[in-house]
C-alpha cells in the first residue's frame, strides 16, 4: 500500500526511537532478565506513540490499524517482546474498549494507555480451554453491584506487569458453550488475584504467567461489553489480534534476512565470503521471497481492515502464512550463521526461539486451518 506522508513520518519517528533506545544486544540482554524493559516502555509513551490509534479526545494521538501496524512492525524489528507488550494495550485494551466499550469506560482507561501509565493484558485461555477457547470455567457469580471470580487462567503475557486484565468468564450455563460468556476490566492488584510465572524458551521479556483468582470482586460496572455476549465482543476483537502477528513478524522476518545476508558477505569459508556459494545464495533468495510476500499481506490487510472490508478469511489465512514463514526465515537464518547463531550472543537464536510462539499463540495452524476450511465450505457447521 501507499503510505501517506503522516505514516512516513510516524515510521521514521518510532524507527528512530527503537534505534536509540533499542540497540543491538538490547532484545537479548531483557531476554536473558526475563524482564520486560519497563523504563523504556514509559519512555516510548512519554514520546506520544502509546497514544497511536486513540482518538485525541481521549489523550491520544489519533489514527487507526495502519497507524498502530507501523508501530508495531517497526518495534519489533528491534524488538519483537517489547512490540508485543505495546500490542496488548494498543490492540486488546484500547480497541476492546473503543469497540465494546463504554463511554465511562473509555474516559476512565484510554487516557492511561495513552500516558503509558495503565499496562493491560488478556486472559482467555484456561487449562481445559486453549484452542476449545470457549470452553471457558473461569466463572464470575453476581453478588450485589459485584461480581465474584474464581478459576484459573493460563498463557497471561505480561500479566505480572500489567495494571489490568481483559478476563473472560463464564457467568452462566447455556447450551452453546460460546454464550454465557462475559468480559471484565479487572485490577490485577485485587485481593484474592496470585500471578505465578511460566517459564518459556523465547518470548520471555514481557512473560508468561499462571492467574489463579479466589473469590476477586469485581464492580459490575467493569462489564466490558454485554454480559454473556463475550463471544461476540471477542469475536470483533480476534480479526485485529490476528492481524496484529503480520507486522510483529514482519519486523523479526526482515531483520533475519539483513543480518543473515551481512553474514554471508562477511563470513569466508574455502577462501571466499560463503554469500558466493550457490547453497546460501537459495536459502537466503528463498527467505527473501517470503519477507517480500509478508510485506505484501501485511499492508494490504491494513488498508483492508482500515476501510471497514470484511476480510476474516484472508486474516487468518496471512496469520497462518506468515507465522510459518517466520519459522522457516529464523531456521534459515540459524543455519546461515551455523555455530555463531546458536550462542546466546547471537540475535539469531533470540529471533528462532521466538518464532516458536507464531503457530502456536493467537490461535495455532491447525486451528487456523480450521478457520479457512470452514469458511471455504469445508464440513459444514460443528454440532
């Protein structure tokens, strides 16, 4: 797609950013912590980009899905963990809110987003619920003005650094299992909430955690949505999340080629940079061939998704696409570099394990191929 000067220049600005704030071995170094660079975080919002996609109103900056993907795209070449912390308060909390939201709602949390000093994070997945997402037990009870929750929640990132949690819970019993589901905004700083860390091989910077709730009370006025609608909130909410994957893999994709071709260039092996051996020169045209294609899916879903098309199909056809192409560039890439790739002092070995998570999270391929299967006319409709 074409962008306009607007978007350019926002590119520029973020892709500055990410060059002094994110310097080479910065990913690895929070990688190893196992901590999120939260100092960073504040400073990227205090430049005003948390505030992309939030209406001025509401202390933002304004713009829309394009305005957000080239924010994220560019983060996550430098960073793909800290592009995925902005992505749960750019894309879950802010657009939950601005699609499902109250109008109290939006008053109370965008401004925070925007300032950077209210972190959100999502919870749908549960033990017996991963891919069978709605198959949810997590349940909130009325009590009064109040709701109590109890269950547990599985896969939280960034949830022990998060203020808030997008909670899904089951509040009643209905004979399709995708009904009687209702979200919440709930503090994470409640009584009754206990964060356990999830050790992971990659995406471990921003975290992933076990949230077990006892008996939380939450204020009915946190309803985010309609109260045993959830499923269809999520379901406006699932097509940007998706959609989110493209340029937070684009970013990583792109960087793998640029420092697998700089290797082969530099690296000489039988008197001659190995860049001139025909093995390499495929591998790395092949990587070249997908970063290409990625770049294509990537912008012209967000044009799409921008002039309001339906386009759930192709979203989840691209998400699909490109997490596996991510795998294969990262792969590439390690065996590019060979033994150097494989040290910890090596981006390449931060880029693979991080792929790992792209056909798993957001929904895996297989569900993915589910998706696309349906909706091209496969099977009909589950019972």
């Amino acid at each position: 797609m074409e962008f306009t000067p607007e978007q350019e220049m926002l590119r520029d600005s973020v892709r500055a950013f990410a060059a002094q704030e994110m310097p080479d071995g910065f990913a690895r170094e929070w990688d190893i912590k196992g901590e999120p660079p939260l100092d960073t975080y504040q400073r990227f919002a205090d430049a005003g980009f948390m505030g992309v996609g939030i209406p001025e109103q509401y202390g933002g900056q304004g713009g829309g899905i394009v305005e957000v993907a080239v924010v994220l795209h560019e983060l996550s070449r430098a960073m793909m963990s800290f592009a995925i912390m902005v992505y749960r308060s750019a894309i879950h909390a802010s657009g939950g809110l601005q699609i499902y939201g109250t109008e109290e709602q939006r008053e109370r949390y965008l401004p925070g987003i925007a300032s950077g000093h209210l972190k959100f994070c999502f919870s749908l997945s549960e033990p017996d619920a991963g891919s069978d997402a709605f198959n949810l037990k997590c349940r909130a009870v009325r009590d009064g003005d109040e709701y109590v929750v109890n269950g547990t929640k599985m896969w939280n990132s960034f949830a022990r650094h998060a203020d808030y949690v997008l909670l899904a819970t089951r509040t009643s019993d209905e004979p399709k299992k995708q009904d009687g589901i209702t979200f919440f905004v709930v503090d994470l700083s409640s009584p009754g909430i206990e964060i356990t860390p999830i050790e992971t091989i990659g995406e471990r910077a921003s975290g992933t955690n076990m949230v077990t709730y006892t008996d939380v009370r939450v204020p009915a006025a946190n309803i985010l949505g309609t109260e045993g609608e959830g499923h269809r909130n999520l379901k406006a909410n699932l097509e940007r999340e998706r959609f989110s994957s493209l340029p937070i893999n684009l970013g990583p994709m792109e960087a793998i080629l640029e420092e697998a071709v700089d290797y082969a260039n530099t690296r000489e092996q039988f008197g001659q940079a190995i860049g001139r051996f025909q093995a390499i020169q495929h591998m790395l045209a092949d990587v070249a061939v997908d970063v290409n294609i990625a770049r294509t899916l990537t912008w012209d879903l967000a044009r799409r998704i921008a002039a309001g098309e339906p386009c759930s199909l192709e979203v989840s056809m691209a998400k699909l696409w490109i997490s596996e192409a991510m795998m294969r560039a990262s792969y590439t890439g390690m065996q590019v570099m060979g033994g150097y790739g494989y040290t910890l002092d090596s981006n390449m070995q931060l880029h693979w394990r991080n792929a790992r998570l792209g056909t798993i999270g957001a929904g895996s391929s297989e569900i993915q191929r589910n998706i696309i299967a349906r909706q091209i006319g496969l099977g009909g409709q589950p019972s």
